[in-house]
C-alpha cells in the first residue's frame, strides 16, 4: 500500500465551503481521477483519506493537508495533476510527496494567519497589536455545545504584528482607503485558539472592533520552531527521505543489473 500525502487551498468563495463540503468534492474528483484508492473494511466502505487540522468554515487557506491510501503506486506528482483538474477551481491541490515518515498531524503544531480588517486604519491596528502582546492573559469566550467556555487567547500567540495592505490587490480581497493586515503565529493548543478568538482578545484589551468581518487566510502550518519563530512545512521530512532513498535504490538496481558483476 502506497500514502501519498496533499496540500490543498481553499480560495476565494470556497473559503465558504464546509469540511464535510470538501470531503464530497475530494472524493467525487478521487472517482474522476480513476485513484486506486484502499477502502476501510466492514458493511460500509470508505476511501482511506485522513485530514489533518481543515480550517474552520468562511476562512480562506493556502495550507491544507490530507494523506490517501493507494492499493498501487503511483507518481505523486502525475496524481496531483489529476486531482487539481477534478476539483473546482480554489480548490486547488498544489503539493503532493510519497509518505516515507509517520506523525504528519504531530507535524502540525502551529499556523500562521493573515486577518484583513478593512475599515480599520494601520495606526489603530499596531496599537491593538500591543496592548494585546502587552497583556499576560487575554480572556475570551466562545459558545461551544457545551454553552460558554471562557479562555486564554494570548498563550497561544507565539507572534502578532500589523502591516499596511500589499500595493496590488490580492484576489477576493480588493484595495481601499482604511485598511490594516495583521499576521498572526498561532500554536495548535487545547483548547484551540482561532483567528476570531483573537480578535475577540483585541477588541477586549483594545476596543478594536473592525466594521466589517474580517477575511482570514491561513498562509502556513506546519512544526513551530521555538528558536527562529518560524512555521516549518510538515512535508520536507518526506520529500528528504524520498531524495535520501533515490540513490540507494539507483546504486541497487545498478548492482543487480545483468552484466554489471565482477569478472
């Protein structure tokens, strides 16, 4: 059994999209790509696809990941092309690599978020940003099934900072006057701390309460590095370990071709 692991997008309106969403969508263009997908076993067979992590519904993201299960191998890349062209445009498959190490979803410890919050000027969203880094804890409350919890979001935050919007529009997020871009470094804890969480913190410590919602883009995720602050991308080890093996397997093939052996 072959693992191919995928990054996908969720891009403009399909930002909108829910997990379950995607997950008919994925498997529809699976059947469309012909994949010699492995099933579970039992009275109800269903294509071995494991998600790691899916955003929540209404934000965009550049940085999804789900491993499948193949019954023959397959050339990850020639898979990734097949799938991209069988899913609806921002649903876009943009990386694939052969599982070579175990652990992805323990890969995925932290992301980084892009919040746009049009209508609020950069000068009002620095000083939101530092009252809230300046604050030790930053209690907020979200509704759960359970009815209200009450959490730290400022534990969570390895790093905050505000920018001015880019000078070329990006898609699904045009240009006006009043505009602030905040980039967030989110660790993955329980309970999880969310971009809205954020913002709910800001608008507590700060009274920054942006007019319109904020259009929320995950950029990356992957292993924090406590050391740079940086996110990493949880499929390098196994495109490392693909690279490691080619030349074991050349040097192999080589030895064990006929006419190569010793006089």
């Amino acid at each position: 059994m072959q693992r191919i692991r995928l990054r996908y997008t969720k891009r403009g309106r399909l930002r909108f999209t829910s997990h379950r969403d995607f997950q008919r969508a994925f498997e529809r263009a699976l059947r469309r790509a012909e994949v010699p997908m492995a099933y579970s076993a039992g009275f109800t067979p269903h294509p071995k696809v494991s998600y790691a992590n899916a955003a929540p519904t209404g934000t965009g993201s550049e940085a999804e990941y789900l491993e499948i299960a193949l019954t023959e191998a397959r050339d990850p890349e020639t898979l990734r092309v097949l799938l991209d062209e069988s899913l609806p445009a921002g649903l876009d498959i943009t990386d694939a690599v052969e599982a070579r190490t175990s652990g992805l979803a323990d890969r995925l410890t932290a992301s980084v978020w892009e919040l746009r919050l049009d209508g609020v000027t950069f000068e009002d969203a620095e000083k939101a940003v530092e009252a809230f880094l300046a604050a030790e804890t930053v209690e907020v409350q979200r509704k759960t099934k359970n009815g209200i919890r009450t959490f730290d979001a400022r534990s969570a935050v390895a790093d905050l900072v505000a920018d001015r919007p880019q000078a070329r529009p990006q898609p699904d997020r045009p240009l006006d006057n009043a505009c602030a871009i905040l980039r967030l470094v989110v660790r993955h804890v329980t309970p999880a701390v969310r971009p809205d969480d954020v913002l709910s913190g800001l608008r507590a410590v700060a009274d920054l309460a942006p007019p319109v919602p904020a259009a929320v883009t995950r950029l990356a995720q992957g292993l924090f590095d406590e050391e740079s602050g940086t996110v990493t991308d949880p499929l390098a080890p196994d495109r490392e370990a693909v690279t490691a093996a080619s030349p074991t397997a050349a040097a192999t093939a080589s030895a064990t071709a006929p006419g190569t052996g010793s006089a």
